[in-house]
C-alpha cells in the first residue's frame, strides 16, 4: 500500500514538473515573438537608435533657428532600385514642417518590391525627428522600369533645444535604406529594363 502511495506521488510530481516545463518554455516562446514588436514600439517612443518619430499633425511652433538636414539614400545589393533624394541637403527653421523628395526607379524587366528602414543621425536626435507623411510608412512595389516619386514631411521639435546634448546641434542626417521583401529576391543576371544584365548582388549604395 506504501509503496503505491509513493508510486502515484512520484507520478503527480512528475507530471507537474513537465507541466511547469512546458508552461516555461511556452511562455519563453511568446516572449520571444512579442520581443521584435516591442522593441520596435521602444525605438518608435524612445528614438533608440536613431528612430524618428511618427506624428499626425504638423509643427505648432517655429523657432529663429537654422537647423541643416542632409539626405542619405541606400539599397540592399538584392533590390535592384536607383534610389536617391532629389537635394542632397536642406536647411529649414527648428519647428518648420517641410517637404523633402526621393526617387527610386526599378531598373528590372520585372515587378520588385522595398521596404524602406530609416534612422538618424546623431541618434538622440530621433526622438525629435517628427515625420508626418512618409514612403517608409508603407511596402512599395515598382513595375519593370517604373520611377516613383517618394516624399516625406517633417520637422525638428523645438524642444531638441532644451536637450543638454543636442542644444548646438547644427545638422541632423536622415538614412533610409530599401530592402526587397522576403521573397521577392530577383534573380542573379536578370534582364534591366534597358536589355543589359545585372547581378542582383551587386551593391546598391546609393548615398554613401
């Protein structure tokens, strides 16, 4: 009879210990998937890393003060896209809501599609980089040739003046960077649109 006891005790032990191990492990697991889209809300409230900021509404305020934004334009080596700002730079007023313009143009015989990354530079200065329309919003697919005019509407918030680090800041560098979206890999030595043949991984550095 006491031997049976310990029997069916060691059994219940048993199974609750597998239970709380697979418990462990689920909950492991769903942190795990919860972990990108949290850090991306991180960056996205913080600017960690240089992200900008994403707004509804423009600028209420305007300060006396210049303030130089230069534009950098990237593609990965698979996306085979002519990418780049049509003004290498601008200079606009802390507080002032601007325009500022990219180009990309397929150079494939076929459809591609980007999704475009962003940061700036210096990386504290993302939490008031503000943008309130912009391309990197949403995925972008060009046809064989197609050239796209992709605009993006910011503004500096004047309370960057207010940060210790920040308060002589004289220019701020905006970096996108287009990648094909999984799965839509051209292949290697796939036609362009003007009959020549290009590798899809060759370089696309377009801003250096």
């Amino acid at each position: 009879m006491t031997e049976d006891r310990l029997s069916r005790d060691n059994n219940r032990r048993n199974r609750i210990v597998a239970a709380s191990c697979v418990a462990f492990f689920g909950s492991m697991l769903g942190m795990a998937y919860a972990a990108v889209p949290l850090y991306a809300m991180f960056c996205q409230i913080t600017g960690y890393g240089g992200t900008t900021q994403r707004v509804e509404q423009y600028s209420d305020r305007m300060l006396d003060r210049d303030i130089t934004i230069r534009f950098d334009a990237n593609t990965s080596g698979a996306l085979p896209w002519d990418f780049q700002p049509e003004a290498r730079e601008m200079t606009i007023k802390i507080g002032e809501t601007v325009q500022a313009q990219y180009k990309a143009q397929n150079m494939f015989s076929t459809p591609t599609a980007g999704r475009a990354t962003f940061n700036v530079t210096p990386e504290l200065a993302g939490a008031y980089f503000n943008k309130v329309e912009c391309f990197c919003f949403t995925d972008t697919t060009l046809k064989p040739g197609e050239t796209l005019d992709m605009p993006v509407v910011f503004f500096v918030d004047p309370d960057i003046v207010d940060v210790p680090e920040l308060k002589n800041i004289k220019t701020i560098t905006l970096s996108y960077t287009f990648f094909p979206l999984e799965g839509d890999k051209p292949l290697a030595a796939a036609p362009k649109v003007d009959g020549s043949t290009t590798n899809g991984n060759s370089e696309g550095n377009i801003g250096g």
